[in-house]
C-alpha cells in the first residue's frame, strides 16, 4: 500500500501543477493579446514575432483558373493543382500527390534540394491533362514553407534557419522563392512564384475562401502556430505603403509564447511535446513509487520515446479493463503486468497533460479574439476559428477541451458567435489559393 500512496503522491502534484482554473487562463489571454499589440508596435518589441505576411489579399471565393501549390514542412512534400471556378462552383477539381525526400538530400546543398522538388513538380505537371494555359499566361504557384523564413513581399522570403530534420548550410540566408525559381528554370517549367506562406496562413486561406467571417487560422500538429487578419493601419512597425485592401494577414510565431504564469507555450500545447511530458512524469512515478514492478526503466529513461499519438491512443482506452493502455505500455515502455489501479493512474496523467494543452490552446485563441475586440458583450460579429494539425484532428479529448474551455472562457453571449472548425489540409490548398488571389 505504501507503494500506491506514494505513486497518488506524484499524481496529486501533477494534479496541482497542472491546474489551469479559468481565472488563470484568463490571465493567458490577456498577456497573449498584450504580447500581439507589443509585436505590432515595433520589431522584436514582444514574445510573439507578428510577422508581416504581406499576404493583403486573401481568396474570396470568386477566383477563377487552374492553380497550383507546394508544400514543404516536414520528411515528405506535396505538390497540387486546383481548378477553381468561381463563385458557384467553387473547387471544380483539385489533384495532389505526396513525395517523401530522399534523407541525403536534408543535408546537401540548396541546389540539389530546389532541384529534386523542382523536377518533381515538373513530373506532376507534365502527367496533367489539360494543363496548357489559356492565352500564354503563366502558372501561378503558392509555396507553403513552413520554416523560420523572413519576408520583405509575398513572395519573398530569406530562410533564417532550418528546423526539423533539415540543414542544408547554403541554403540559409538566401531567397528561398528565388532558389526555387532558379530550380524550375533549369527544369524548363514555365511558372511563377506567386506566394511565400507558411501552414497558419495557408489554414486561413483555405478556410475563409469558403467563408468570410474566419477571422484566424490556427496549427496544433507537430508545432503550434497562428494567423490573423489585422487592420493594415493597426500595424505601427509596418513602414511600407498600405495595402489597397487594407488588411494584413499576420503570422504570429505564437508557439514561442510565454508569461509569469507559463513557460514556453508551444512546449504545453503541440504534438511533439506532450507524450514527453507524460514519459517524464511516468518515470518520477516509477522511480518514486516502484509502482511498476521490477522493470529497468529503460525505455522509460529515453527521451521522447513515448509519443503524442501513444498518449492519446491509452487517454481514449474505453475497454473495461484498460486492455490498450496495457498494451502500450507493454509494446512502448516495457511495463509489464500492471493492475487496474495502475493503468487508471496512466490515464489520469494522460488527462491532466492534455487537458492543460488544450485549455491552454483555448486561451490562446481567446487571446486573439480579446484582441480583435470579439471576446464578449452581444452583437458581435460572427468570427470563425479554423484549426488544423494532426493534434487537433486526431486527439478527440484534446479537440472536445478546446472547444468547451473556448465556451467556458468567453461566456454564453460572445460564444453564439464564435465558431471552431476543422480546416483540413489548409497548408496545401491554401498555398494556391493565396496564388489565385494574389495574382487577381
Ligand atoms: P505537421 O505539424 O508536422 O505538419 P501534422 O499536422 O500532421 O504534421 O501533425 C502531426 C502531429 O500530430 C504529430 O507529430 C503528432 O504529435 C500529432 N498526432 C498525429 N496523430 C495523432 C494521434 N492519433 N493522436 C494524437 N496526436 C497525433
Ligand atoms: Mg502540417
């Protein structure tokens, strides 16, 4: 018995630490939006960067043509093409095709890189009927990066540093649309770079091309990001000449977050982090309780090991006996034989780890509602929240918190307005329809 004491010890911490009462994340919103107006005032002037996207025009539904997108984020990039036809028919047609990157090529040189998706693209462009274009005109192309870059135009953009897998060192500091369109010259493939963006501003893109009153697109994948339409005269740091349309889509950088109350933000509320955050707490519970008997710990010692995906899978066990958090934890951790009690206790980890993401993810989309002025009183205009990221899709109890802590901090008046929604595959199709709407 001493044994369990010790491990509902560890979970009563946890438990405490991990409290997220809406008072405090009420508090999180508030700082969030502070941290919004400070990164529109002046460069480096807040923890959250506010890029300019100089994305001015986003689609409306009416473009029209054949478009096409990249996207390049993670191991595998996709190349797409839509047909568009207006206002009525919307995405007549849309084809796109997945191709995993050769690992050497993560850590060649730019040229190599730039050419292999250059000539990939040239492929998928040559395999499609019907691709000439009417009366000589070029192919528009929007390219989703989603990398650290730092843009002067839209479609433009120096790479300040590569994440993830890739480091390719001649590549960083240089225009990445320029070495991509120097790729796709030697290919011989007549098209234009029309956009630079990256997946928060392609989300937004794809969904408010459907409907008009999104006013943010949001990432919980791997990362954590967001992007919001902003008033082009609400920008003080913006120094250039104020866009026709006056509006000015901002690509926040909000995963590097943080406050009095919080650490860095991304670390609490994206995929890559939060079956971490149950490993570590699992093996404080083993090392301080002996609560799984006699295993070596040493799977439960590596770091990142047990991943979001496994957490969710055990946090969704609704077998009476626990049968998949067993399973886990015997496949993933090598914890063998554990009872009821114990396998109870890993889902209570599960819970309170993910239910502070997703309260937290909550606040940070109240944030930027505070900021826009539609957090509460009546009468406010209809806003919609477009999230996408396998997180999201995928982490069912991570997706229900969100929403219901949404509710819960904007109140029953300001909620009639407010609209979550799935915004699937944004990152893609965003991509060319900011191509579309930009070359309008
Ligand atoms: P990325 O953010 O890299 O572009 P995605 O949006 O597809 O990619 O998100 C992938 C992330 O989503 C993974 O790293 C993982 O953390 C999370 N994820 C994927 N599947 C699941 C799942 N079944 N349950 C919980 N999280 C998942
Ligand atoms: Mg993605």
């Amino acid at each position: 018995a001493a044994v369990e004491v010790e491990a509902e010890k560890v979970v009563a911490e946890l438990r405490e630490g991990c409290a997220t009462p809406a008072s405090l994340l009420r508090d999180v919103a508030a700082a969030m939006a502070g941290e919004m107006g400070a990164g529109l005032e002046k460069e480096g002037g807040s923890r959250v960067k506010m890029l300019l996207s100089y994305v001015d025009k986003l689609p409306t539904g009416r473009e029209e043509g054949l478009f096409y997108g990249l996207d390049l984020g993670g191991t595998n990039f996709r190349v797409l093409k839509v047909h568009l036809g207006g206002s009525k028919k919307h995405v007549v047609n849309s084809e796109s095709r997945e191709v995993s990157i050769p690992p050497h090529l993560m850590s060649g040189t730019s040229s190599e890189l730039f050419g292999f998706i250059a000539g990939e693209l040239g492929k998928f462009v040559a395999e499609e009927e019907g691709t000439d274009m009417p009366n000589g005109k070029k192919k528009e192309l929007g390219f989703t990066f989603s990398f650290p870059v730092r843009q002067r135009s839209v479609a433009s953009g120096t790479l300040v540093k590569w994440t993830k897998a890739f480091s390719i060192d001649d590549a960083v500091g240089e225009d990445v649309v320029a070495e991509l369109q120097t790729a796709m010259v030697k290919q011989g493939l007549d098209m234009h770079v029309a956009a630079l963006i990256n997946d928060a501003v392609g989300t937004l893109a794809g969904a408010i091309y459907y409907d008009e009153d999104v006013v943010a697109g949001v990432i919980f994948g791997t990362g954590t990001n967001a992007a919001y339409v902003e008033k082009a005269n609400a920008i003080p740091k913006w120094e250039g000449e104020l866009p026709n349309s006056g509006d000015m889509v901002i690509n926040m950088e909000w995963g590097n977050f943080y406050s009095s109350d919080l650490p860095i933000y991304e670390k609490l509320t994206s995929g890559m982090y939060l079956g971490e955050i149950v490993r570590r707490v699992l093996l404080k519970l083993s090392l301080q309780s002996g609560i799984f008997s006699s295993i070596d710990n040493s799977k439960l010692k590596t770091c990142f090991h047990l991943r979001t995906p496994h957490i969710s899978a055990m946090h969704h066990d609704e077998t009476p006996d626990l049968k998949i958090v067993a399973e886990k934890l015997h496949q993933i951790l090598e914890i063998k034989d554990t009872s009821l009690e114990t396998r109870k206790m890993v889902v209570e980890i599960c819970d309170i780890v993910a239910r502070r993401a997703a309260r937290l993810a909550a606040a940070g989309i109240a944030g930027i509602l505070m900021k826009l002025g539609r957090n509460g009183g009546i009468d406010n205009p209809r806003s919609v929240i477009a999230i996408d990221g396998g997180l999201f899709e995928h982490y069912t109890k991570f997706r229900e918190c969100l929403e219901s802590t949404l509710g819960e901090l904007l109140g029953e008046e300001a909620s009639k307005s407010v609209a979550v929604k799935h915004a699937n595959d944004g990152s893609g199709i965003g991509a060319a329809l900011i191509a579309a709407s930009q070359s309008r």
